[in-house]
C-alpha cells in the first residue's frame, strides 16, 4: 500500500490478540491506530505492528479502502467490541485458574 511502511495482513483474531499485547504493556489501543488517506480521498485502516515499528498490520476483512469515515470507522468500532469481549473471555479464565488453584 505504501513506500513508507510494510503492510502485513492477518485474520481478525491476530489484530486481537495483537492489541491484547500493546495492552498489556501499557499502550492504549487508540495510539496504536493507523489511518491512511488514500489518493481519491478513500481511509484504510491498520495498526502498529508491535515487533517492527515499520510494519502496519490489517485485518484481512478490514484490509480494503473505504468510501467514508462512517464505514472505517464502524469497522474500527467492530474490532475494538471484538477486543473487549476477548478480554472479557481471557479475565474470566484468569479467574477460573486462580479459583482451580485455591
């Protein structure tokens, strides 16, 4: 997509389990976004890559252009529900080993 950094596409539950991991060392996800203007005024949307800073990685269902803000957007919103409910999902089996264990 661009000479500036390498684009890497993955499934959705990598980007999730991708932003678990800036989470976990203390960025908030919001400062990990991409957004890209393309030439005909067309927003793609990545994130950044946590192991190489020149790499920006996309969701495969989210790795085309879209024709507004409204439409990235709510994709963006989509993922990021997707991540909490992932989160949601890793506290609960926390909690069920430390009660296993007690």
């Amino acid at each position: 997509m661009s000479q500036n950094h390498k684009d890497k596409v993955v499934s959705k539950t990598e980007v999730v389990r991708l932003l678990q991991l800036w989470e976990s060392k203390g960025h908030g996800v919001m400062s990990v976004v991409r957004i890209f203007t393309l030439d005909d005024l067309q927003i793609l949307i990545g994130f950044s890559d946590y192991q190489d800073h020149e790499t920006v990685v996309f969701a495969e269902h989210m790795y085309k252009p879209y024709t507004n803000y409204q439409g990235a957007f709510t994709a963006l919103g989509a993922l990021l529900d997707a991540l909490d409910a992932a989160n949601v999902e890793s506290q609960k089996q926390a909690e069920a080993i430390r009660a296993a264990r007690s």
